[in-house]
C-alpha cells in the first residue's frame, strides 16, 4: 500500500507520457482503493447467497448487502441485465434454503421491485406469484417470513394493474383473506394496508405525475399505459365478491374488526389498535373514495363499532372529517 501511494505521489506532475507503466499493481489493492463497481459486488453477494457450502449467516449477510444495493432504483434496473433475477427468485424454492435466508431473499425482491414498474415487470414475467403466496403459509414459514413475503407482494402489487390481475386469477384474495386471522399481527396490519393501497383509485394523470420520481428508464410502463397503474376497480369487485360460503371479502375485513381471531403465541391478545386503525381506513377509501357499498347487515356490525367512538377519541387516527364521511356512510337511517 505504501508503495502504490509513494508511486502515485512521484509521477502525480510532469509528462505523464513519460511516466513508466506500473506492472506489479495488485488489482485487489486498486479495488481496496477505489472501491468494486455494483454490479460486480451484487454478482458476487448472489454468488455467496447461492453457495450451499457456505454458512448460514455468511449467505444471509451477502443479501443483506445485496438488499442495501438494490434500493438504487439503477441497481435494481441492472438486475434484469444481469440475469439475477431467476436465480434470485429461484433461491426462494431451493431445498437448500433456510427460513432465515428465504426471509433475508423476500426483503431483497420486495425492494427491487418497490416504485419501480420496469423491475415490476421484469420480476413479473417469471411467475412468482404463486410461490410468494405460498411464502404466507404459516405451516411453513415463520411469522417474519411470512411478514416479509406480504411485503414484496405489496411491492409487487402496487400501481401495477397487470400483476394484480395475475394475482386475481391465482386467488391471492383468498390468500389475504387467510392472512386476516393469522397467529402475527404484524401480518394482519400489513394485510389491511395492502388491500387499503390497492383501493385507492389512481386517474389517468397519475402516470405522468406519480408520486414517486419519473425515472425514464424504470417509469416507462407508466408513461405509455397509464391505465396500467390502475388497481382499484379490480380491487373494489374482490371485496364484493363472495365465496363459496356466501362471505365475502369485505366480510372478513368486517368480522376481523368487529370480532378479531385472537392473536399471539398463545391466543393472549384481542385487538390490535394499529389493526384496527387500518381496516378503519381501509373501509374509508371503500366506501367514500370508491363509491362502495354496504348491506344492511354490514352497517348494522359496523355500528357496534363506531357507536363506541367517543369525541375525545382518536377517531382511529383519521381526520374528523374523513370518520365523519364512513359514519354517515354505515348510518343505518
């Protein structure tokens, strides 16, 4: 080291045409110096990541860092160019594969794809839905696992009209429905925040002003289809249809609020005032952002609810206003 800097110093002034070419330059010390390019340290981190003759922890540590690169929307643009995503997605399913690092390989696909509608289509076109379903199965899969899979499907999902078609015609509903009732409240609560953010309705001119920053090489879905972006009629049908038993979605959602499967370890737990607050918000954009409606029998569970809502309460964090607007809504008269 000491000699490559003395050797930088020396020739740094005068005619670098008569400067001596260096020929015993370690490439590893100009690396240590000037630091590797990303797209070679996220090769390498996969590289680790799949190597089954490496510890636990070694592989989860290289998507950890691999996790951290891909948040550069650039990054993760490169991952298609790199090949990275079958093997990245594959990772998933591998026999090989623990919990811990299945976990750490959801968090790396869910912010790949985050905001970015050419990664979006790019994960898309390798069918990964139905193994990210199967990622919220808790007989499988531990309550983190499961969390961070809800995770990547939101990421996945969101502002992408064509993935959540394909997830329509997989029966992810129901899945979400499941995960309504799951042992994990952290699960339940992103749940009813990821149906809330397939509702919300999105015009036209949300593909040209969206609400993350325009990237010409990652938005260019949104510029030339700007229906594509759109989820909410698709998600508003979901809610209204009902199932074999007659229930619908948009039952379930009621139900878990009014009367919530007990949660924890051991069932300890009743409600959840996050929980609730979401579903809250969740009947909010239904309702009054969507136009959706209720039946009798809706209104009448739904009143239990908001019967015990006192003025001096947080009107389950929304602005007065807005509970207004779902109170008038559930009104029975």
């Amino acid at each position: 080291m000491e000699s490559l800097l003395r050797w930088a110093i020396e020739n740094s002034t005068g005619d670098r045409a008569a400067v001596p070419e260096r020929k015993d330059l370690d490439p590893a010390i100009i690396d240590h110096i000037l630091g590797k390019p990303d797209a070679q340290l996220m090769k390498e981190a996969l590289d680790v990541a799949l190597d089954v003759s490496k510890d636990e922890d070694q592989r989860i540590t290289a998507m950890d860092n691999l996790e951290m690169l891909v948040e550069n929307i650039d990054n993760a643009n490169n991952l298609q160019k790199l090949k990275m995503w079958e093997p990245l997605h594959g990772l998933i399913g591998l026999p090989s594969t623990t919990d811990g690092l299945k976990l750490q390989t959801l968090w790396v696909l869910g912010t790949a794809v985050q905001n970015n509608p050419a990664a979006q289509l790019s994960y898309l076109s390798l069918d990964p839905i139905p193994a990210l379903l199967a990622c919220l199965s808790p007989s499988s899969n531990s309550a983190g696992t499961r969390s961070k899979a809800m995770y990547t499907l939101s990421s996945l999902l969101k502002h992408s009209g064509p993935a959540v078609e394909i997830f329509t015609e997989l029966q992810g509903w129901n899945a979400l429905r499941h995960s309504l009732e799951d042992s994990d409240i952290t699960l339940r609560r992103k749940t009813a925040f990821l149906i809330n953010t397939l509702l919300i309705p999105t015009s036209r001119d949300a593909a040209t002003t969206p609400s993350s920053p325009v990237h010409p090489n990652s938005h260019a879905s949104m510029l030339s289809d700007p229906a594509s972006v759109s989820t909410s009629p698709i998600a508003t049908e979901a809610l209204q249809r009902s199932e074999s038993d007659s229930s619908s979605l948009l039952d379930a959602l009621i139900s878990a609020l009014v009367e919530p499967v007990p949660f924890g370890a051991d069932g300890e737990n009743d409600r959840d005032v996050e929980f609730q607050e979401n579903v809250v918000r969740l009947l909010h954009t239904y309702s009054v952002l969507c136009g959706g409606r209720f039946s009798d029998m809706q209104k009448h569970r739904l009143r239990t609810i908001f019967n015990d809502v006192s003025p001096a309460s947080n009107l389950f964090n929304l602005g007065r206003e807005e509970f207004d607007a779902i109170e008038t809504v559930v009104s029975l008269t």
